[in-house]
C-alpha cells in the first residue's frame, strides 16, 4: 500500500508545488526527533521536520512512529501542541483526500453552512479527485458525502452541488452551448437548469470558449449578467464556478487575501504540493505584494507563522 502511495504522490523538482518530498528521507530518524520534541514540546522542531516531507512521507513517519513508540502520533500532537499550531500540524498528518473532505465536513457543521468552501472544493477538483475525496469522507465519518451535502443545501444550489460532485465530461458543441446559455437569460425568468448541465460537464477549454462567445455575444461580462438573473447561494455558485473555470489561481488569491485563518491554512496544504506555486503568482499579480509577504503582516505569529512560510517556501 506504501508503494502505490508514494507511486501516486510522489513529486520532483520541476512541479507546481511548494512542498516536496525531502531527498535524505529516514523515517527512522524523523519519528525518534519527533518523540523527543513532542516530549519537550518543541514546537521549532516538529514545525522544521513536517513541513519540510511531503504527505507520502509523513505517512511513513506516522506509521514509523506508532511502530516505535506504540502511540498515535497525531494523539501524540495533540496533547503536545494546542491552538492554530495544533490544527495546521494535524492537517499535515492526514492524506489529501482526508483534508478536503475534513474541510468539507467542517463546512457543514453548526448553525450556518458554510457555501463558499464547499464552493471551492468541488469547483477546484477534477472528478478523480472528488472521487477519492468521497472515499476518504465515507471512511472518516460512516456517512455519505452526496447524503450529507443534500442535507444541507436546497434548490438549484443543491442541484448545482450535486452536479460538481458527480461532474463527468461530456462533448458537446461550443456555439450550441452559447445559444443555449443565451437563451436561458433571456426569459422572463432565468432558467438554471442549462447553466448548470453545461458548466459542470465540459472541459475547461470549451467552458472557456463558451464563456467568451457568450460575452461577445450579450456584451456583457459573464459575471455581470449572471448577477443580474441569479441570486442567493445559486448566483453565489455559478459565479464561483465561472471564476474556476476562466482562472482558477486568481480566485483561490482572492480567497487568501482574506487572510482568514481556516482559509489560508486549507488552502495552503491543500494546494502545497500541487499547484500552490500558480496561485502564489496569482496572488502577486492581483495584490501587488507576494504571499510570503503578505503572511508575515497579518494575524500569524510564532511557530505558527513560521510553519506557514515554510509551507509558502519562499519569496515571490
């Protein structure tokens, strides 16, 4: 099972990630200096190894760890560590597919549901990935995603959910979808069901083309003319999704500029050994200052900030 992980996950020099996997890796090594900060709750320590592993490797060091001291080590974490330290770090311990669909959970729990991040995930992850992210989420929580996310969302936005969730590419004609799309905002009252159908079954280079047809040919932007038929967590949604669709770097900037802690710290490990070298140039253009800097005159202080940095790895 280790084999076809690091198979999988595997990254090189070269790739669009910030975290990559640490060339003189012994697990062996790593475990015993993470015992021995845990006992001492070096905080400096455990933030230098962790962040400096990809996620294959730190399954390997978690498994090498529970053979060596007979404990868990993200238990082990949590006695040892407390606060926003604590979450990045256990975050960093579970797979990929175990984040998203831990953030996912997150956002549906109490009072209120959180759309927008669910928003992100599923508009942000190509359907192998959301495949096996609701693998992982039927694996932590005995639940189904699909069940769960009906439960919490209604109308065209829950048919929207649905879709993204079980998004599969279909061909299709791009001046047919053009017209189609067209048509639909031309009513009396604007239909949700084709804007739906056509941008959660086309690839993103026909999307893209659909979109700019169809700004040349109503001379409006896309976004501005679904702000103008589509409100509530719907319109929130189809403009979310055409933000995805036409640059999916910029919105995630967008949602970092907000510097909220949740967002960051998801974003950031989600992304790290993916693409979050695009959404840092992204961020840059867009605000003028570089993540890494940006980072450093927010809220994040400490080790916190530093595990953070590490995971940014560099200025723009």
């Amino acid at each position: 099972m280790d084999s076809e992980y690091f198979r999988s996950y595997d990254m090189c020099w070269g790739t669009l990630g910030t975290v990559r996997p640490f060339p003189n890796f012994h697990p062996d090594r790593d475990a015993a200096e993470i015992q021995m900060a845990l006992e001492k709750k070096d905080a400096v320590n455990l933030v230098r190894i962790l962040t400096n592993r990809s996620n294959a490797q730190r399954q390997v060091i978690a498994k090498t760890f529970l053979t060596l001291t007979e404990k868990d080590l993200a238990s082990a974490v949590k006695k040892a560590l407390s606060g926003e330290l604590e979450t990045l770090l256990l975050a960093l311990l579970i797979t990929p597919q175990q984040h998203d669909a831990q953030r996912l959970r997150l956002a549906m729990e109490g009072l209120g549901t959180d759309e927008e991040t669910l928003l992100e995930i599923l508009c942000t992850r190509s359907s192998l990935q959301l495949k096996e992210i609701n693998t992982a989420y039927s694996g932590l929580y005995k639940k189904e995603l699909l069940k769960d996310l009906k439960g919490e969302t209604s109308g065209d936005f829950a048919k929207l959910i649905v879709a993204l969730l079980n998004k599969e590419k279909i061909s299709g004609v791009v001046q047919r979808d053009i017209e189609t799309l067209s048509a639909s905002l031309n009513g009396k009252k604007a239909d949700a069901e084709p804007w739906i159908n056509i941008l959660t079954s086309r690839d993103s280079d026909h999307l893209n083309k659909v979109l700019m047809g169809l700004e040349l040919e109503t001379g409006q932007m896309v976004e501005q003319a679904l702000q103008k038929r589509f409100s509530g967590d719907f319109g929130l949604g189809l403009k979310v999704l055409v933000q995805c669709i036409q640059n999916p770097y910029l919105y995630l900037a967008q949602r970092l500029q907000t510097m909220k802690t949740p967002i960051v710290q998801g974003i950031m490990v989600s992304h790290c050994e993916e693409d979050l070298l695009c959404v840092r140039a992204a961020y840059l253009k867009h605000t003028g200052t570089s993540l890494y800097t940006a980072l450093q005159q927010k809220q994040f202080k400490g080790e916190h900030l530093q595990a953070l940095l590490a995971i940014c790895r560099s200025e723009d």
